[in-house]
C-alpha cells in the first residue's frame, strides 16, 4: 500500500521555483486500478515518479508499505522498485540491441542465481501477452502495440505489487491503446496486481475504480466508483 | 549484464572501431620496439656470453676502434697471476668491401685482425665461431682471410673466392657460422695484415683479449689490471660489458614504454570519448535500468564492462597486430625480434588497464544520471 501525505515537489530553475505538486494526499490500496488524469504540465509525471520511489518529494511524506522513501538511500530504493515496482513509460524505453525476451528479463539482470528461471518467466509472460511467436524480435521488429507489451511483460518479471504506467496509450492508435489498457485491467482482475495509469486521456478512466484529476499540481477530485468497463 | 555490455559497444560500430584501433596500435607498438630491442639485446649477450674473458682497451677510449696500446703491453699482461694469454687485436671498419661501400645496419661489417697462431695455441676461447667450410688460417697466411657467414652471403662468396677489401685482395679460406649476426659480419685476417689496412704502427695494436685461467674471477683480474695500469688501460670482463651495454638498452627499452604510455593516454580518452558519447545516446535506457531496480553499483559495473571490453578486444587485436608486424618486418629486414610470453602478458595487461582507468570516469558519469531526467528524454 502506498500513502502519500501533503506531497510537494518543487524544481528550483535558477530564481524561479516550480511548483510541480503542491500538496498532494492520495492513497493506493492493493488491487486498485488507479487512474490520474489531467492536463500538460499538471504534474501527473512527477507523481507517478514520486509514488513509484523514483524521485523524492521536497516537503510531505510518501509511505511505501509503511516505510518513508524520504529516509532511504539510492540503494535502498532502487532495492524496493526492484522487489515491489514496475513501471511503463509512454516511449516503451526498450533496448534496441535486445531482443524481446532479452529486454523482458533486463531488470533481473543483477540478480544473483539461476537466469534460466527468468528466462522461462519471460517466455510465460511475453506468451500470456500473445507475443510467444516474437520472442527474438528485436522491438525495431514489432508494432507499437507489441513493444508496449513488451515493456509491461518487463514490468511484470519481478512479480511486483505496483505496475506504474505513464501514458502507456499515448504512442499508439485508440484501438491498439484499449488492447493495452484492457491487458492491464486483466492482470488486474486476475493476478491482483495494483496498477496506477497517469494520462491525458479521459476514456480510462472507465477503466478505473479510482479516479484521480490533477490540475496545476493539487487534486481537483478524487472519486472512488464501480467499474465501467472490464 | 556482460553481453549487454558487450552490444552496447557495436551499436555505433566506427565509433568503437576507431577506439579499438587507437588500443590495438598502441598494443602492437609496444610489442613490435620491445621485442627489437629485446632481440638486439639477445644477439648481443650471445656474442658476449660466448668469449669468457677480458677485452683490454687504451683508458678512456669509447670502443675497440677508438683504443691505441703499445703492443708491449703484451707481456706485462701475460705476467699478471691469472691471466693464460694476452691476444693483440686491430679492429678496422672497411670503407669498401668489393668496392662497395657497406651497407650500414647493427650488424656491420668488420674486419677483426689478431695473433692467430697464439688464438690457436690458446685453443681459442669460442670468440671466433666454429667453421663451416673451409679452414682456418695461421699468421703466415697474410692474403687470406676467414668470413661469416653474413659476409658470404651477402658479397656471395665461397671456399676460395677473392675478396676485396679497400683495394686490396684476399683470398678467402674458410667462412664460419656464428649464432648471430654480429659474429657473421666479421673478417678474420691475421694481425699484421689487419695493420696494413688500418694504417696502424708497427708497434701499437687497438686491444687484448685476455683469455684466464680461471674465468670465474674476470672482474677481480679487471681490477688488477686497471689497479696497476692505471693510467694506461681499461679492462673489462664480458660480463660487465654485457652488463653495460643491457643497461643501454635497457633504457632504451623504457623510452619504449614510455611512447606506449604516450599512446595509452590517446587511446584512454579515446575510450573515455567512445562511452561518454554512448551514455549520452543511451540515457534513457540506463534511467529505465535505473527505474526497474539496477542499483548504482549495477550499472556502474556495465559500464565498466564496456570499457574493459574495448581494452581486451583492443589488446587481443593488438597482440595479432604486433605478431604480424614482427614477422613481417623480420621477414625482410633480416632483424631478430624477441617476442616472450611476458611480454605478451604485459602489453595485454597494459591494455586492459587502459580499459579499466578510462572506464571509471564514464561509469561514474551514468551513475549520476538523475533516472527521471533519462527518462523525461526519452
Ligand atoms: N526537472 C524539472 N525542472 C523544472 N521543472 C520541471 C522539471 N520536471 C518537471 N517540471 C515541471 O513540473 C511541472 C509538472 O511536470 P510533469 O512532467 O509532472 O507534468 P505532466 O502532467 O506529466 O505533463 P505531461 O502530460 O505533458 O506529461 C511542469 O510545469 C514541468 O515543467
Ligand atoms: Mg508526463
């Protein structure tokens, strides 16, 4: 479970100070299927990265199953990302000289041990997301839509508790991004894994039992509801 | 991580080639002077290592050629306790060999003149080599000589053939096979006919060779001499002979390494160069790493790999390289080089410690990326 209380993240740009988040609280249960929407600039990214213990907030307190990120060290958080997060961005960030089934099981490169049981991991996921025919494809040899189920199977090889997805649609046409979101939903439902979606797209959040608007850096609203679409 | 590492490196393949390139020349460099200079040294240590004894020069003089004694000094020689027998020497550098002016190259032609008639009752002590084809002479055989094989070769000459050196005719009887070239490159013609040619007077030769009795104790019997002789003569074992002229190269031998460092530094920034400019390309990828659980360590080790990679490659290529160069150039040039494993080791071990140093600047440098800074330019 992740708590965020009165978050705000300034960026000091030499005299100027920009209020990315200006008091932010929210809070994500397990099994949640988060939605935060809002517009350019809102401070959706900065978030997501504070949420996902990628960045640090400069006042207020973020709770990552009860422990406080402001108190840990880069080791330490890469250590929780690593056992608890994953995270897909909107580009896929994926390595170009690798193949699919290479780039899935990147993040348990530094893992000590047997790497066949990754590797057969990465073979189940990339199957479960229809991709066990485009195992050694090199992502230059996929489809906007395979590449971005390329990055959540990467996202999904640590068996973390939080998927964090930015934009995840914002790359590909309204069809392919649903595809995705509707991926998401069932790993949501079925393997009960928290996801948290930042966008500006507004139709996801039919998708959401949590609803989060964010404008100039606060919450604007936030609603809990049954969900619309499965 | 290592295979990452390594696609990494040929993703912009001129770019690693040109740092490959920098590496392995400067490998190759290295390996090519060294074993040359090892190689002369080798040749050289051979001709000392052969003659157990002293080589007694006029003080002060540089080298045999340079040396002027009274012939005298003969007999006061013989006189020291120790000392079997005192062979006088003139050296002389032909100007013309067949009226050819000799080629100039380590090892020159030299036309070596001694006492030949007490070099054989001394029953020689191995300076002259043993010969081949022929026989050797005496001193009454005053339009003769005996040749290398060197000389043989390269003035094409046999058993018998006339040689001409500076105008003046000898027969050649015998040619004898050394285990260098220096060796191979000498004229051996008796004393007083070696006197005519360097225009020397009837009662001054350049030097003595001092065959002993007992040849362990060269250095004490050095001392002697030069102890009673002080104002007159040097004397020294072939073992200190060997000694200085080893520190010769061996300096030689560190001005070497020291173009090598030179080049080392090149080829580091070109390595430091290579991966700055890949991390910069790669930014957002290693703040993704970053963003799925790779610890500073973590990729601070990629990196590190990728350069030591390019040291190992660089080197390996560097190796095969210098190998070729000296073969090649041994080939044609008539040089022996001394290539030796630890060499080898050293200049692989050079290479990749190049690798490891220009590694830490660039792995540093990906460390500090801010994850969300990659990730934004993405
Ligand atoms: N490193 C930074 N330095 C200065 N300002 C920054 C920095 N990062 C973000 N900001 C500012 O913080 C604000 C919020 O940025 P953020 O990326 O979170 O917005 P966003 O809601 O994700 O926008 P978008 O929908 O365009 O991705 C913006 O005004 C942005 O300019
Ligand atoms: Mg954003």
């Amino acid at each position: 479970m992740i708590v965020a209380e009165n978050v705000t993240k300034e960026y000091k740009m030499g005299e100027v100070i920009v209020r990315a988040l200006a008091g932010v609280s929210i809070k994500i249960e397990e099994g949640d299927f988060v939605v935060i929407v809002g517009p350019s600039g809102s401070g959706k990214s900065t978030l997501m990265h504070i949420l996902g213990a990628l960045d640090k907030p400069t006042a207020g307190k973020v709770l990552i199953d009860g422990e406080d990120i402001s108190e840990m060290d880069d080791w330490e958080l890469a250590m929780l990302r690593r056992k608890k997060i994953g995270f897909i961005f909107q580009n896929f960030n994926l390595i170009p000289t690798l193949n699919a089934l290479e780039n899935v099981v990147i993040p348990t490169e530094p893992l000590p041990g047997d790497k066949t049981k990754y590797d057969q991991r990465g073979i189940e996921l990339l199957k479960m997301l229809g991709l066990g025919d485009r195992l050694l494809h090199k992502p230059s040899e996929l489809s906007g839509g395979q590449r971005q189920r390329v990055s959540i199977a990467r996202s999904l090889i640590n068996n973390p508790e939080v998927i964090f997805a930015d934009e995840p649609t914002g790359n590909l046409d309204t069809v392919t991004g649903n595809h995705i979101v509707e991926i998401m939903r069932k790993l949501n439902k079925e393997e009960k894994k928290t996801f948290v979606i930042v966008t500006h797209d507004q139709s996801l959040l039919d998708y959401a039992n949590k609803q989060v608007f964010i404008r100039d850096g606060k919450i604007e609203k936030q609603t809990k509801k049954k969900i619309i679409k499965n | 991580m290592i295979k990452l590492s390594f696609l990494n490196l040929f993703r912009r393949k001129s770019r690693t080639f040109l740092t490959l390139l920098a590496i392995a020349v400067g490998v190759a460099s290295i390996i090519v002077l060294v074993s040359l200079v090892d190689g002369v040294v080798a040749d050289f240590t051979e001709v000392f290592e052969q003659f157990q004894g002293l080589i007694v020069l006029e003080k002060g003089a540089a080298d045999v050629p340079f040396s002027k004694l009274d012939r005298s000094f003969e007999h006061k020689l013989e006189k020291i306790n120790g000392v079997k027998v005192a062979i006088p020497e003139i050296w002389v550098l032909p100007n013309k060999i067949d009226g050819q002016i000799p080629e100039f190259s380590l090892a020159t032609v030299m036309v070596y003149g001694l006492d030949l008639d007490k070099y054989h009752v001394s029953s020689g002590s191995g300076w002259i080599a043993e010969v081949e084809k022929g026989s050797f002479i005496r001193n009454s055989d005053t339009d003769s000589v005996v040749i290398g094989k060197k000389i043989a070769e390269d003035y094409d000459k046999f058993v018998g053939s006339v040689l001409d050196i500076d105008g003046k005719k000898y027969r050649v009887k015998g040619i004898f096979a050394g285990q260098s070239e220096f060796i191979e490159g000498v004229i051996v013609m008796p004393l007083e006919a070696a006197r005519e040619l360097a225009d020397l007077d009837a009662d001054k030769v350049n030097s003595f060779t001092v065959g002993l009795t007992d040849p362990s104790k060269d250095k004490q019997i050095a001392e002697q001499i030069e102890f009673i002789y002080s104002d007159d003569l040097q004397a020294l074992s072939m073992s200190q002979y060997s000694e200085q002229f080893g520190e010769i190269f061996g300096s030689l031998r560190l001005l070497v390494w020291a173009i090598a460092a030179i080049a080392a530094v090149v080829a580091g920034v070109g390595i430091i160069n290579t991966i700055l400019m890949s991390i910069l390309d790669r930014t957002a990828e290693i703040g993704t790493l970053k963003a799925t659980g790779w610890t500073n360590e973590n990729v601070f080790m990629m990196i590190m790999y990728e350069a030591l990679s390019i040291g190992i490659l660089g080197g390996i290529i560097g190796l095969i390289l210098g190998f070729m160069v000296d073969l090649f150039l041994a080939s044609i040039l008539n040089i022996n080089f001394l290539i030796t494993v630890p060499l080898l080791l050293q200049a692989f071990l050079f290479a990749l410690f190049i690798g490891l140093i220009a590694g830490i600047y660039p792995a540093y440098r990906a460390v500090k990326l801010d994850p969300i800074e990659a990730i934004r330019s993405g």
